[in-house]
C-alpha cells in the first residue's frame, strides 16, 4: 500500500495511507508484518453492515480470528461507560498489550477505539481505519483519542497515535450525502488556515464532491487534506502552537454540539457555523479584510442548513465555549483568518465571545 502521508509523533513514525480497495489488504498486511496476536475490532452497527464483511473475512482468511466490539451510531456512544463495557470484553478475551485493536469506522468509532487502546493494559497496539470522509481527513490522524463527558466534548482523553492509518476511499460511496457535507467541513477548513490554492481548487466543484461519485479527484482531496493534517500535526503534536489553527471553527462549533445535545447538528454542520463567526469575527477584529471574508463566507454558504435545530438558550452556549479545551484561565484562544489559506491564534476578550455567541445563534 502506498503511503500518502508520515506523521511523526513522540513514539514515532507512523504512515497514512489513503486509496482504494485497502480494506482488503488488513489482514494480509498484519500477516506480512508478522503479528501473531489477537485482533478486536471496534466498529458501529452500519458500517459492520456495510463493510463487516469485506474486513471480517479479510482477517480470518489470514488467519486471525477478530472479536467485534459494536457501537450503536452516534456521539452518544463515545462514553466512559461505553469503554467500560469494552475494557470487560477485551479482558475476559485474554488481550494484552501486544493485540491489536482496529477502529473502523468514523470519528466517533475512532476516538472511542483509540481511548480504549490508549488506556487498556496502559496501551496496547492501535489501528485507525476510517470509513467516512470526516475521520479520513481529520479524526485518524494526528493521534487524539478521547470520550465525551456531559459537560462538554472530548473533555476525557490522551495523545495516542496509531500505527497505522489506513483509509479506503472506497467506503465513502455508502455514505449519505449529508455524511459527505460533514467531511468536507474539515477538508474546506484546513484549506482555509493553511492552502488558499486548495481553496480555489474547491471552490469549484464543492458540490460534486459532496453528491458526486467516489472519483479520483475525491481520492485526491482526501489525500491532500490528509498530508495537510499529517504535516501540521508532525509540527506540533500536542497542540502547543501550530496544530491549533486546525481548531478554527471549532471553539464555537463544538459548544453548539454540546448545547444543542449533540443530535441535531452533525460534527461538521456545527463547525460550519463556527467557521462563518470566526470568518465574520476576524473581519471585526481588523485581521481579514471585506473581500477574503465575503469569499470564505461564499464557500461555507454552499453548506446545507441544518434543519430543525432548536437554538440553546445564550449562557448555555457561552459556558459550553468557556469549558472548551483551549480555554485558559476564562479567556479563549481564538482561530481567526488572517487572508484565505492562513490562519492565526489569539486571545479573545470576554465582550467579543458574547458577539461571537450572538453570531452564532443567528447562523441557526
């Protein structure tokens, strides 16, 4: 399998690869490198429905005889509780430290799986196979694993890096186009902090990409925006300057999820929202002038509305953003456009939070 990208973390190297047909070549890949062990596989009910069969058969044909941990679909499954069950499954299976488990599936299997590989036996070998656009392009790589507590969203969790990412574009054809919308959220946000001739390239065809068929122009955005992600986070893997432009969207966004619950906003509707204030904020702040702004505003305009989202009451809003991860001592460290492909970190007083708070409710 070809490597698209290296990531290298505090551990080590490791290789994400992006192309078709890869699911295919797990086990006999594991086999090559010599692994004797066991292999758990966590993964939810509809990819197991969709893809279990290709990657089930494909371990047991090399040999392996893998145990499924499934998930019900949705954030509400990232939980303590949840890796509590798993932790019971893994034990009364007899895994150690040196077994395997395999995510397959989207973020929310991925930082589950990984948060359980993380803190099973103190961490035991961890693969990242993601199957939808989101976790291809973002959530696999760069070694975030975490659960969610009902304070706010990924709250619990570690740096852990996998292995291996291995994502087939193949798997993308089974997701609804909503789920394709929710990807491409993360892809169009690199773009805008990092590569503005990546945003011209998506410019123009964002729909194509959203509704259209598994092509190669698809397979290379998710390779691009993945070598994207790997070179920012080899730079900075534990956030502590460069890796937190790709937060841009997200102070905001994630508050949403949290205040609305979770379950009407995908991950990615959410961050849109977000990248609309900070894109509107970093106008009224003097770092973006009217034309950048209005042309970043254009392209995240061409994301579906959600529907039916009943907006959160301002204060629950304003402390989910408070609780966010890159809070610090009340003030917020903001993502904000400098110019299209270029993005900068700053502190963010407590009356601009409130406007971004308002901004944000008028964008449901």
């Amino acid at each position: 399998m070809t490597v698209t990208a290296w990531v290298t973390s505090a551990s080590g190297r490791y290789p994400v690869r992006v192309g078709r047909g890869l699911l295919s070549g797990l086990g006999p890949g594991l086999r090559r490198s010599g692994f004797q062990g066991q292999v758990a596989v966590v993964s939810d009910a509809t990819v197991l429905e969709a893809w279990g069969p290709v990657l089930l058969l494909n371990l047991e044909s090399a040999g392996y005889s893998p145990t499924v941990l499934s998930v019900v679909p949705g954030e509400a499954s990232k939980t303590v509780a949840t890796a509590e069950i798993f932790w019971g499954r893994l034990i009364e299976a007899g895994f150690g430290r040196s077994d395997v488990l395999l995510a397959c599936g989207g973020g929310v299997v991925g930082d589950l799986g990984g948060f359980v590989a993380a803190t099973f036996h103190r961490g035991m070998r961890f693969l990242q196979v993601p199957t939808t656009l989101l976790a291809q392009v973002d959530a696999s790589i760069g070694g975030k694993v975490a659960v969610d507590h009902r304070l706010g969203k990924n709250l619990v969790g570690a740096f852990y890096p996998p292995e291996q990412v291995v994502a087939d574009v193949e798997t993308l054809a089974t997701l609804p186009p909503r789920e394709r919308w929710n990807g491409l959220a993360e892809v169009v946000k690199v773009a805008l902090v990092r590569d503005a001739d990546f945003v011209a390239e998506l410019e123009r065809d964002l729909e194509g990409l959203a509704e259209g068929p598994v092509t190669e122009r698809l397979e290379a955005v998710v390779a691009r925006a993945a070598a994207l992600k790997a070179d920012v986070v080899s730079a900075d893997e534990r956030e502590a300057g460069l890796r937190m432009l790709l937060n841009f969207g997200h102070t905001l966004g994630h508050a949403l999820e949290v205040a609305t619950g979770y379950a009407p906003l995908s991950h990615g509707e959410a961050v849109v929202t977000g990248m609309k204030v900070a894109c509107r904020l970093s106008h009224r702040l003097g770092r973006l002038d009217a034309a950048e702004e209005q042309r970043a505003l254009a392209l995240l305009d061409r994301f579906p509305r959600p529907l039916g989202v009943v907006p959160p009451e301002r204060e629950a809003l304003r402390a989910a953003a408070l609780r966010d991860k890159k809070a610090v001592a009340g003030t917020l460290r903001y993502v904000v456009l400098l110019s299209i492909g270029q993005g900068a970190v700053e502190a963010l007083p407590s009356e601009r939070l409130d406007e971004a708070v308002e901004l944000a409710l008028e964008g449901l």
